[in-house]
C-alpha cells in the first residue's frame, strides 16, 4: 500500500470517544431496549466508551431503511458515474480525517498506530479510489439468438447487502465488502465485530459526510449469536457476506442456506510458508517474520505454518530466536512499536492454551510462549515452536495468535504435500530463486493467494479468497463486483 497516501505528520494521541449510537436510515439512534455495551481498550484493559446494544427491532428498522433506500431511492438508479464521484469523496473526507481513523483502529483493535496509518487507512483509501473507477464500467454482452431474436446480458445488483464483519481488521475488512458493494449500486446492514465496532461508526459519519444518501448504508452494533444469526435468516436482506472463522461461517452457510440467500465466506487459515534451499536466506526469514507478526497474528492469512529446507532448518530457527525478542513491543500508539496487544484476554488466552498443548504434545518453545505483563493490556510475544508432527494441533488448527511452527522437509514434493496438509487454503507462500519452481509450486497449491519472495503483499485490484474450508468467493479486483450482482437477461423477439 502506499504510504503518500495519508499524512503521517503529527504523532497520534489516544482519543477520547463519546458513546456511540446506532446508525439507522442516516439518524444515531438508541437501541429501542436502550441497552449499551462497553468496548475497551486492549493495550490497557480500560474502558474506552460504549455503544448501543442493538436487538432485532432495532435490526427490523435498518433493514427498512436499506430496503426503502434500494426500492424507491436513487442509488440503485444512479449512473456509474454518479455513485463514482461519491465514492471519490468517501476517499477524500477519509483522506482528511486520516489523524482521526488512526487514532480511532488503533485504540478499538490495539494495532500499532504505523500500521494503522500505513496500511490500513491508506488501503482503505485506495479501495474506495479502485471501486469508484469500477462503478463507471458496466459489464455486460450482446448476442444474436437463432430466429432472428437479440439478447443483451446485463449486470445488476443484488439489493439490501448483510456485511458481517470480525475484529482483527475492523477498517479494511468491512470496506472490502462495502466499497464494491456500494460501487455495484446495492445498499448495506453492517454489523461490526463485537470487540472493534468503532470505526464502523466512524465511517458511517463519514459516508454521510460524503453525501451517500441515507438508509444506504445501516450500521447496528450487537453481539453475532443474535444479530448476525438473524442477518442470515432475514428475509429483507438479499445477501451476507462474511469474514470470520471457520466454524460460525458454517453456521451462517447453513442459515443462509436454508432461506436460498447468496453468500460469500472469507474464513479461517492456516497458510504454508515454504523456504526452498535456494533462497535468499535473510529476505526470506524478514518475510516469515512478517508473515506471524503482523497485527499480533490476528490475520487470517498469516503464515503460521514455517516449511523449511532440512539443510536450512536450523540457521532459519536461530535466527528467528535471534530477532524476535528484540522487535518492540508495547504501547500501539508508541510509533516505534511493532507488535501490539491481542484484542482481547479471551485471545490472549487462546495463544497460551496452544503453547501449552504444545509442550503436552512433546514440542518445543524455542522462544515466546508466555504472555507479559504489561500496564493491564493483552499483550502476547511472538512465539516459535519446533519438534511438532504434522498431525499436531498447532499445525492443524487455526490458533490467531503470534504462533509460529516450523518443519523440515526434505524434497519439493514433502513440501507441497505440507503445504496443502490442512483443511483450509487461504494463502501461500514461497520463496525460490528458480523461476520454473515458482510457476510448477504455485500451481500446486491449493489456496487462493500465493506470495513468492515476500508475504502479505495485497492491493485492491488483485483479489484474494478461499479453497476448502477457507470460504468461497472474492474480494477486492473487478472479481469481488460479480459477488455483489446478479445476471440479467433480455431477449427481444424479431
């Protein structure tokens, strides 16, 4: 992503953030049961406001509102143009509020107030620039028909839009749904991740600011087991789409299911990380790094499965233990800091109950493994367990925590077999100075997105998604808009 994108001028200071509302047909609105809920702070434990507690009244009203704003209001009926220069705008007021997203993702998720500046506003940005220029090409075919009929095959959207969203990349990961979706003319019911559903709300401002007219985007903050259970099973809403794990995508699948609703699930991983002998030994264990670290390991397509060449095996080890203490640790809104708090205790937790499922399991903690306390926050090191068998359930299951195991192999074919060993197939990496190994590994993995000599490297234009149990569907590219519309076609007899 790129940094000129926002302004990085001033240090950022924790914000205070009144308690927020529901936002409902362009109002802020109570719940009706005037219930709220706290969110806190992960890097302290501390409160840091609240927001309303939405319940199925209150879900009822924002489906009307996107229903009515789909049915009889004008973005539907815009031009690709129009919805394109409100979309532009959205990137603008984003670009001069940058100080306050920042701010605001950093205090909800705890993610280190660089990243959230570099990489998260500034993608944002970029998605709603790439999404606007995908509003104006309309897709859409003209064929002769036998008899002398012609048809003409168009793309339309879909309607009222379900987004749920989980707490990990709370900016980027509702506006990879919402962007296209707005872009294809649909209108939206977003419910945020329990634990970050801040700058959900701060965008809604936002969009307002931009002049997307109201009731086309709803954003109502509640719990998943309620509000998100009756999203799938809401006959006002034409489609969900869903980021978070494996298990409760199965559940939304299965509800959706049964009403014949349209999803697309972009869910768990646990992506292989090959080092063939050939690599450049130094970029590749920077890139490993990279690829566990990143956002405490809360990243779906984390490369938390290390495959390494047996010749290379222990000098890629000792320098991960080498490195990982020393990358900085702490404070988010330290602009030094690197690795940030978990989101939550119940995060933090899960890390531990893996590292010790590890040593129960014969393994090795060859650094981390232990949470640190620090000023009440959620704080975890990054951790490197070697000595596992592939059937461990640290390989095998998601853990979403700064986790790393590391394997030897011995040919390319151990490798790939590894590689593809787990029920899921997000992403995958390699790192290879042989270009012919590139294309015939590549080809071989079965995962949605493969980095070579590098990890994490995404744009607006390249999409990304699952194989097996990963999900189904696409984000991001020209791909995520034929998620977000419907095939329609016309034949005109002669």
């Amino acid at each position: 992503m790129s940094e000129a994108q926002v302004s990085v001028a001033q240090p950022i200071v924790r914000p205070l953030i009144e308690p927020r509302r529901l936002f409902i047909g362009g109002q802020w609105l109570e719940a009706r049961s005037g219930q709220r809920r706290e969110v806190l702070d992960p890097s302290t434990g501390k409160v840091i406001t609240s927001v309303a507690d939405a319940g199925i009244e209150d879900l009822d009203a924002a489906v009307l509102a996107a229903r009515k704003a789909f049915d009889e209001g004008d973005w539907a009926r815009m031009s690709g143009r129009e919805r394109a220069r409100i979309l532009l705008r959205v990137a603008e007021v984003m670009r001069r509020r940058t100080e306050e997203l920042v701010a605001t993702e950093s205090v909800d998720v705890g993610k280190p107030v660089t990243f959230s500046r570099i990489v998260d506003v500034a993608t944002v940005i970029e998605t709603y620039e790439y999404y606007a220029a995908q509003a104006q090409l309309k897709e859409g075919a003209y064929r002769e028909v036998p008899g002398g009929a012609r048809a003409y095959i168009c793309r339309e959207p879909l309607g009222v839009i379900g987004a749920i969203t989980p707490f990990n990349f709370p900016l980027i990961l509702s506006n990879n749904k919402l962007a296209p979706a707005l872009a294809a003319g649909n209108t939206i019911v977003h419910k945020p991740a329990s634990d970050t559903p801040l700058s959900a709300l701060l965008m809604a401002e936002i969009f307002a600011e931009a002049g997307i007219p109201a009731g086309v985007v709803n954003v109502i903050t509640g719990p998943g087991a309620r509000i998100g259970d009756a999203m799938a099973r809401h006959p006002g809403i034409d489609k969900i789409a869903f980021t978070g794990s494996t298990d409760i995508g199965r559940e939304v699948a299965r509800v959706a299911g049964e009403c014949i609703k349209p999803t697309t699930l972009e869910l768990g991983g646990k992506s292989g990380h090959i080092i063939f002998e050939d690599a450049d030994v130094e970029r590749a264990v920077g890139a490993a790094i990279q690829g566990f670290i990143f956002n405490t390991g809360q990243f779906c397509m984390a490369g938390t499965r290390l495959l390494v060449a047996r010749p290379l095996h222990d000098a890629v080890v000792g320098a991960l233990v080498g490195a990982l203490p020393h990358i900085p640790l702490g404070d988010p809104f330290d602009p030094a800091t690197v690795v940030g708090p978990m989101v939550s205790a119940k995060q933090r937790a899960t890390s531990e109950d893996y590292c010790r499922i590890a040593l129960e399991e014969g393994a090795t903690l060859a650094v981390g493994g232990q949470r640190i306390e620090k000023e009440g926050g959620f704080y975890f090191p990054p951790t490197v367990v070697t000595h596992v068998t592939n059937q461990s359930r640290l390989v095998q299951e998601e853990i979403f925590g700064p986790v790393l195991t590391v394997q030897a192999f011995d040919t390319e074919e151990e490798a790939i077999a590894l590689a593809n060993s787990t029920v899921f197939g997000l992403a995958a990496g390699l790192h290879t100075r042989d270009i012919s190994r590139v294309h015939r590994v590549s080809a071989r993995l079965k995962a949605g997105i493969v980095w070579v000599n590098g990890w994490a490297i995404l744009d607006p234009s390249v999409p990304f998604g699952g194989y097996k149990q990963s999900g189904f569907g696409r984000e991001y590219g020209p791909e995520a808009l034929h998620y977000y519309t419907q095939v329609k076609s016309t034949v005109i007899a002669p």
